[in-house]
C-alpha cells in the first residue's frame, strides 16, 4: 500500500526580508495538520489491478455504470478465530452454527464506517443506492465519475482471441480515513463470468489402456492424462466416465455420502426438518431431476424444489445497470451444473423439507 507524496512546504518570510527558515516545533505540526485537513492522502487498495498483457485499446467510457464497495469485517481478528473453533474437533464450539442474524451482528461493519464510506462516495458524485448485503455500499455514476473517486483508470482491451472487454489498469485509492474499512470494489471490469467447463460427449467406450476399477468396465475410465487435457483445451474432448450411476454417468447417491461420511451422521446430517439452497446462473428443467431423484429414491419421492428468481433470473434477466447479460450465458446454457447441485445435495440430504433454488442471470460483473 502507498501514499500519494504531497509537498510539505518550508515557509519563507519574503514581505520582511528574511531568509527561508524551516517550520519547527508546535508551528510545523500546526501547518502539517492543516495541510491534511485540506488535501487528504489516498492510499492504494492491495491487489486492486490485475496485471495483463492483453492490448489496451483505449479508455473506458460509460454514462452509467455501478460499482459495489465491499468492505471488511468488524473484528476480523474475531472471526477467524471463531471460523477455526467451529470446524475444529474437540473444541467447545465444533459444529455449533450461528443463529439467523448472529453473524451480521457480531462481525458486519458498523453503520458508522457504512456511512462513512457512503458520504465520501457522494461527495465524489456519485449516487449511494440500497444493497443486500451490510458489507457492500452501492454506488451509481458515470464512468468517469468513478475514475475520479477511486482515483483509478478503467480502459478497455482486447485479448489474443479477439475477446473485448475492460478493465481497472491502475489501482484503487481511497481516502486514507476510510481505507481499512475497504478490501476491493466489485464492477470495475467485466473480464470475469462464471461459465461451465463441461462438456456433454456420447457415451464413450473405453479407450485401449484404460485402468478400471468398477464392474462397469465398458465406460470407467481411469484419470484423464496431460495430452487429454492439453486436448481438451485444443477442442479435442476425451471419453469420460465414471462411478455407478447407469452408464457410469456418475456417483450414486450412497458413493457421494461415503466421500462425506453421511450416512453415519444420523437423521439430521440426512436433512431432516432442514431448508437448504443453491445459488444458480442458469435455468434447469425439473423433470431432469425427478428422473435422477425416482431412479436412486422411487416412484414416489418428489424433491422439494421452490424456486427463487433473482433479478429476472436467467429467463428474463434484469441486468444491473452498466452491466452486462450475453443472452448466449443465458437461459438452459449451463443446465448440467445445476441439475449436479441440486442432485449432490439431494444425495447428502435427502430427507430435507425444502430445497430452495436461487438464479440469477450470468452477468459479467458478478452483481446480480
């Protein structure tokens, strides 16, 4: 973290002819003190900038865009102690959860360091909006706004793959007064969005050389190699599978509890009288899961499903302003990951009273 360096100026006493002396003493101080009220230090945030070597095509311009400041913890100290006694064995507080609203009011910042960090913001031009969260403070403006209140430069670039997209290329500063309460500001580049790395590919056989470990031998495969990888990243795809889902299309419910010791747990870890959610960025077909679900559990199992649409979900996106929502993100784009969500939780907890579904569009920022 650095300071911006500002002069400090040595008086001189021209009007009666004296030569230039240095401010000492209580005089010094006073003058310092002064020169702070009215030029304040801005310090820069750690890790604000992502280095790269993609071209810079030029400065970002926008009339409105919005940006979230996401600020620290009260007590971080604190919580990290009590994170580690939490998932400790043999502490006093091992598995014992914090109660609705507990963890906003032992750790989420105070209303005076929100307000803090919102007057400055508007004081900067920019329009303080509300936010779901006590560690985030939303902020509205122009581009060029922003530039100027974070004392920062958002550009625009262009990767190898012709790929367009911007990006802060300088580091954020904020008033000193306010940096420790500061950890990162969320919307200042669209260079990041949550996509799948999966790949749907006919059943294959197994290749020549494969290792097996399961009855299944006409489609386990063993780990994929380096060369598989490389090829994959190449387009090239490789034959895949595993476990004893029909067709080894993946783990069986009672495999996946065995990787988290479940079954051992008691009616409780299976779910019991619980609600449980999963936060998505791509719609899903319901019918995909009662497949899964009356395979593994019967004709008469139904999953609890109740969907929660967030900003318009998928579907319909609401897209944050000066954001972004590519329709190709959208939609059934990603399906296969929240069907694996819904079933993995579902494998662990079957007994769960509800499972609440939460989407949201795929934007580029991460705001919705």
């Amino acid at each position: 973290m650095g300071l911006l360096k500002r002069p400090i100026y040595v008086g001189t006493v021209a009007a009666v002819g004296l030569a230039t002396v240095a401010l000492t003493g209580t005089y010094a101080a006073t003058a310092a003190s002064a020169a702070s009220t009215s030029t304040p230090h801005f310090v820069a945030l750690r890790n604000s900038v992502s280095p790269t070597t993609d071209r810079m095509t030029g400065t970002y311009r926008s009339s409105r865009m919005s940006i979230q400041v996401a600020l620290a913890p009260r007590n971080g100290s604190g919580l990290a102690r009590e994170l580690q006694a939490t998932y400790t064995k043999g502490s006093a507080s091992y598995h014992k959860w914090l109660a609705k609203g507990q963890f906003d009011a032992k750790y989420a910042p105070t209303a005076a360091e929100r307000d803090s960090i919102a007057r400055y913001l508007r004081s900067a031009g920019l329009r303080i909006g509300r936010s779901a969260s006590p560690f985030l403070v939303k902020a509205t403006g122009s581009s060029q706004q922003i530039d100027s209140a974070l004392r920062t430069t958002i550009s625009n670039y262009k990767d190898p793959r012709g790929i367009q997209y911007f990006s802060n290329s300088t580091p954020v500063r904020v008033p000193s007064n306010i940096s420790r309460d500061v950890i990162g500001v969320v919307g200042l580049t669209n260079s990041a969005r949550e996509h799948t790395s999966l790949a749907r590919t006919p059943s294959p056989e197994r290749p020549a050389g494969k290792a097996t470990s399961s009855s299944n031998s006409s489609c386990e495969t063993g780990y994929v190699t380096t060369a598989d990888l490389f090829g994959y990243e190449a387009g090239t795809g490789f034959p895949y599978g595993y476990g004893d889902g029909p067709g080894c299309s993946g783990l069986t419910p009672s495999q996946t509890n065995s990787i988290f010791g479940a079954p051992n747990a008691g009616a409780r870890a299976k779910g019991a009288g619980v609600t449980a959610g999963v936060f998505e960025l791509s719609w899903y077909q319901a019918s995909d899961i009662d497949t899964w679900a009356h395979h593994f559990y019967g004709a008469s199992y139904n999953p609890p499903l109740t969907n929660v649409v967030v900003d318009g979900g998928p579907l319909n996106p609401d897209c944050p302003s000066g954001d972004q929502c590519p329709a190709e993100y959208e939609y059934y784009s990603n399906d296969i990951e929240v069907d694996a969500d819904i079933e993995q939780t579902l494998a662990v907890a079957p007994d769960i009273s509800k499972l609440v579904v939460y989407n949201a569009p795929n934007d580029y920022t991460g705001q919705t």
